[in-house]
C-alpha cells in the first residue's frame, strides 16, 4: 500500500500538490469508486486514472532501438540524448529513468532502460555474466584466425591489465561479423578489432542478455514487464 499523492508523483503523473486536484476532479479511481483523498492509502495495481491502469507501478523496464547519433546521457550539451526518445512522464519518475549501460554516439541497437536500480546493477556487473550480441561492418576483409584469437581469453587491450574473456565470433560475410561477449568494457567491441589491424565502420548492438530487438523499429521503445525477469 501506498499514499496516493506520492504515488502518483513517483510514477511521473504529477506533483503531490496536482494530485489532489487530480483527486478533486474526481478522476482518480480504486477498483472503479472514485477516490476523495490524496493522501490516503491505496493498491497502486487497482488504481485507475481517467480510466486507465496505472503505467509501471513496481518500476519500468523498457527496450530502446537506439539510432545513431544519440548518447546516453542526460546532458544535452552532447547532442541528442536517448531520452529524447522516450516519454515525458518517464523522465519525470522517482526513481529517475536510466540506461543500463550504454551505446557510444555512433553504435545502434538494442539498449534497455529502467528506474529499477537492482536490474541495473544485475545486467552490469562483473559476475553477471550477460551476453551482449553486436554485428559489426569492418573497413577489410576478415581472417578466420580472430575466431580463435578472440576465442582465447587472452586478448589484451590497450591500457589494460586484464585480458578479456572469451568471445565468441562469427564470420557473416567477408566483412561482416557477429561478436558475442559478456563483459562491457569502454568501447570493447571496437578496440578488441583494433587490437588486430581493424577498424570497425559500423557497430549495432542484436542482443542484451534474453532480449532482442525483433522486429522494433529505429527510435521506437517497448515495455517489457518486469513479473517476467
């Protein structure tokens, strides 16, 4: 249970003061009777406003098709931002809407978003293990041998003292391949092919953990709902 008004707020609606004359207006309801104070107690899954279902109540979980030329940030200084993309009222959620993990400005693809901080930390950590799937266009052709080298698990990148993990890569075409990998290093993907002479043209992420894009199109987003994680 939770007081009215600052669920309402939490969630992006309104302020706690709007609540009331949400309230008011009589166009707050609980299992279909109508609501006469903001501050009372209430089941955020039987509340109903102008008659629909609030959006997300137990936190949002949300897939993105992010284009090119956006980043992941909320400083606008850096040209558009991902949450251009998405709706007002999720940017004014408590907790703030974030992306978990991020795309660089010139990588497309699949990057999910929530105001669900645990989910951030379970798809981002070190021990967690997800598998990220990127396809990525080079500027030359291909040799078989970065199957194996990537492979290895003792691929080193530039300023680093780790090596990274096992990737796992298939050849698509002469210049195209699809990189699987689990950690989510400062632009990985890129540097792992510049450490063998390549340069990646274009980068676009298929796959995070259980999620794939499908058929969502560029700039589009889609609820995922969390009772299914």
């Amino acid at each position: 249970m939770r007081r009215l008004d600052q669920l309402l707020s939490s969630l992006g609606y309104c302020s706690r003061r709007e609540a009331v004359a949400l309230v008011k207006a009589k166009r707050v309801k609980q299992n279909d009777i109508v609501l006469t104070k903001a501050d009372q107690k209430v089941d955020p899954h039987a509340i109903t406003l102008d008659g629909e279902p609030l959006e997300a109540p137990d936190g949002l979980l949300a897939m993105l098709h992010k284009p090119v030329g956006y980043v992941c940030t909320h400083n606008d200084g850096e040209g558009p931002t991902i949450y251009e993309l998405l709706p007002d009222q999720w940017l004014r959620r408590n907790p703030a809407v974030t992306s978990v993990g991020r795309l660089d400005k010139d990588t497309s693809g699949l990057l999910l978003v929530t105001d669900i901080g645990s989910l951030v930390h379970r798809f981002t950590s070190p021990k967690a293990d997800v598998e990220k799937v990127y396809l990525a266009e080079l500027d030359r052709e291909l040799d078989p041998q970065l199957v194996e080298i990537f492979a290895r698990g003792d691929l080193m990148l530039r300023g680093e003292d780790k090596p990274c993990l096992p990737a796992r890569l298939e050849i698509v075409s002469s210049q195209t391949a699809r990189l699987t990998i689990t950690e989510g290093r400062y632009h990985q993907v890129r540097r792992m092919f510049a450490s063998q002479g390549w340069h990646v043209e274009k980068l676009h992420r298929e796959r995070f953990g259980p999620h794939d894009l499908g058929d969502l199109a560029e700039g589009e987003w889609r609820l995922i709902p969390v009772d299914t994680l």
